[in-house]
C-alpha cells in the first residue's frame, strides 16, 4: 500500500515521482518472479478417444504477487487445458495445470501453451505439445485357407492338411474353440489358444473316416476377432477298399488258374506271387495305375485277350479290379 501511494500522486510525470522516490530512499518494490519448467509435452502415441494427461507447474520464485495468463493454442479440440485464463500467484506458490490429451483420429497433434506473465524477466513462456492418435486395438484372425480338400481316401484310414491362423490385429488374439460338425475330422490343438500380433501357429487337422461317403463340414473357429466366427470349408470322400481276399484271388482262381499257376510264366495264384510280374514283361500290376497296368490292358484284349480263348471278364469284374489297383492293389 505503501509503493502505490507513493505512484499515483496526482498526474505528477513518472520520472518526477522516481526521482522523488530516490530522493527519499531506495523504493521497496517487491518483484514476482515466473518459473516453470516444462518446455515441451510430447504425448507420444495415445489410442483414439482415451485421455492422457500431463502436468505443468508454475512456481512464483518471486516476492511479488505474480500475474499472468494461461492461454492454450490447438487448431483442433484434442487438448484441454485446466485450468486456464488469468491467475494470480502469490510468493512461493504454485499452480498446477492439467493439459489433457483426447485424439480423435489417427493424427498428429501440434499445439501451444503460452504462459504470459508480469515478471519482466520472463515475459512470455511456451510450451510445445504434440501427440500422435492411433486407432484403437483390435484383434484380427487370418486363416491361410478357408477350403480344405482331402480328396477320396479309403475307410479306416487318414490324411492329414495343414493350415497355418495368423494373428493379423495389433490386439491379441485369444481364440476360445475350435470345433467340427463332423467327428471324421480332428486338429491338433487345444483351445483356449493365444496369439499377439504378427504370431502364427501351423495346425494339421485329420481326416479320418471309418465309413464310405462323402464329408462335407467345416470349421469353426470362434475369438475375440471382430470376423468370428471363421469358418473353413472341409471336403473329403472315402470308399470302401476292394478285398484282394474276398473279391480278387477268387478271380484268378476261376479264371485264369489253370494257365497261370507255378508251373512258370505269370503267377496268379497269390498276391505276393502277382505283384512280381513275370521275368519277360516285368510288373503286370502298377499300384494306383489301372490304366498302365498290363493286367487290365489283356482284360480288355489290347495285345491279345485275357483269358486266352475267352470269353472276356464282364466289364463290372474288370471294374472292381481296376478299382483294387488304383486304391494301391492292397493284398487285404
Ligand atoms: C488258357 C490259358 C490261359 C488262361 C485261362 C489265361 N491266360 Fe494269361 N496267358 C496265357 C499265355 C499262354 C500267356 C503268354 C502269351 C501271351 O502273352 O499272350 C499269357 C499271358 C498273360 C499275361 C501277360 C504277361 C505274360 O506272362 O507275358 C497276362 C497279364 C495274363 N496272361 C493274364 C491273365 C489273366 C488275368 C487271366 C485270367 C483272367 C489269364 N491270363 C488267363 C494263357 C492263359
């Protein structure tokens, strides 16, 4: 109260009065002194629509009141700074302000915080902001196929296709079942299955049927993708193999025994002894190749009938023997 009756006397000039002023002793001018330390707030990465917030202090080192103004500066409204506008701070006190930061798209954020003050020494204090929006986690599954073809196998045996589930999200992947709606089909793995972005896992899954049909199933795999649940289509076909006991040997036996037995030339009297073909020709069965096989080409009186003199095999025995050598001409 003291300093201010002593500047407004009357409308005396401002140099009189200072000169006054010295004449009368040193004035007491009591001067705030501003003090933050934060040059920059840098968020860094912050998901899409979740806040982040930073502290700034100001501290009045001074012995004066300190007087200023908070003023935040933002092309767009991401940043909220509290609190802001004027404030008065007396000596040695503080001001907390919280700048938060809410991005709402995948940007980068520039913006200014500027601290005016009346300490002469420090006028003016800026603060760079940035921080950069990214979009929110999501899990993702990639499958490497979505159809899987076993082709035709026999009953009572199994082929096996792998297929490799990717974890293409940047959340992971937690993948809770796996399942069939056909018991002929099976996977090596167990479920709950957890994948972080960018794994992968190789699984084979088996086709096993003990039936003769055709399998049409799927696949379904069930997460926390926003595609689930994945489906893969499954195909597979399976015959009943042809008995080489009951529906072969009794062939030879009636047909062709009595010219090839062991008395030299073709055998046909035992599976081991056809598979050896004869010393001349070499193999009369090529397991899996009917067509190549010489054995069908005489059933079918290419380069002479078989049996000699005849009469031809019917056409459905000649089937049922190509059939047992293009399913492997198993001795079963
Ligand atoms: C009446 C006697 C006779 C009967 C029955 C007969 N074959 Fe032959 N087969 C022969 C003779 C002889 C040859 C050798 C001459 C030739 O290749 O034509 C031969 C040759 C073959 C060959 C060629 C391989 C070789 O030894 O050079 C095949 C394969 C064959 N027979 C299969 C059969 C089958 C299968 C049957 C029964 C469905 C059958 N044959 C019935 C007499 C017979």
């Amino acid at each position: 109260m003291k300093n201010l009756s002593r500047l407004f006397i009357g409308a005396m000039p401002l140099l009189m009065i200072l000169e006054s002023c010295s004449d009368m002793g040193e004035p007491e001018v009591l001067l705030p002194q501003m003090e933050v330390a934060t040059t920059s707030i840098d968020f860094s990465t912050v998901t899409i629509g979740s806040p982040q917030t930073r502290q700034i202090q100001i501290i009045n080192r001074g012995e004066g009141q300190l007087n200023g103004e908070l003023t935040l500066i933002q092309d767009s409204s991401v940043y909220a700074l509290q609190p802001h506008g004027v404030f008065a701070l007396s000596s040695d006190d503080t001001l907390s302000a919280e700048l938060t930061f809410t991005p709402s798209a995948g940007f980068t954020y520039a913006g200014q915080i500027v601290i005016s003050s009346d300490d002469l020494g420090n006028p003016e204090h800026m603060i760079g902001v940035t921080g950069v929006g990214t979009a929110l986690p999501v899990p993702a599954l990639t499958i490497s196929t979505s159809i899987l073809n076993f082709g035709t196998i026999l009953t009572d045996t199994s082929s096996q296709q792998q297929i490799i589930l990717s974890s293409t999200g940047n959340d992971t992947l937690f993948i809770s079942s796996i399942d069939f709606d056909l018991g002929v089909y099976s996977i090596d793995a167990t479920t709950p299955l957890e994948l972080i972005p960018g794994a992968s896992r190789l699984l084979t899954i088996t086709f096993q049927p003990d039936v003769a049909g055709t399998f049409s199933g799927s696949l379904t795999i069930v997460s926390n993708s926003p595609s689930t649940p994945d489906v893969v289509s499954l195909s597979g076909a399976a015959e009943t193999p042809v008995s080489y006991a009951g529906s072969i040997q009794p062939v030879w036996n009636a047909s062709c025994g009595g010219c090839h037995g062991s008395n030299g030339g073709l055998n046909l009297t035992s599976h081991s002894n056809i598979m050896l073909g004869t010393s001349q020709n070499g193999p009369v069965v090529v397991p899996r190749d009917a067509a190549n096989s010489l054995i069908i080409r005489r059933l079918n009186g290419i380069g002479g009938l078989m049996p000699q003199g005849g009469p031809a095999l019917s056409a459905s025995t000649i089937a049922t023997i190509e059939t047992w050598i293009n399913q492997g001409a198993l001795d079963n």
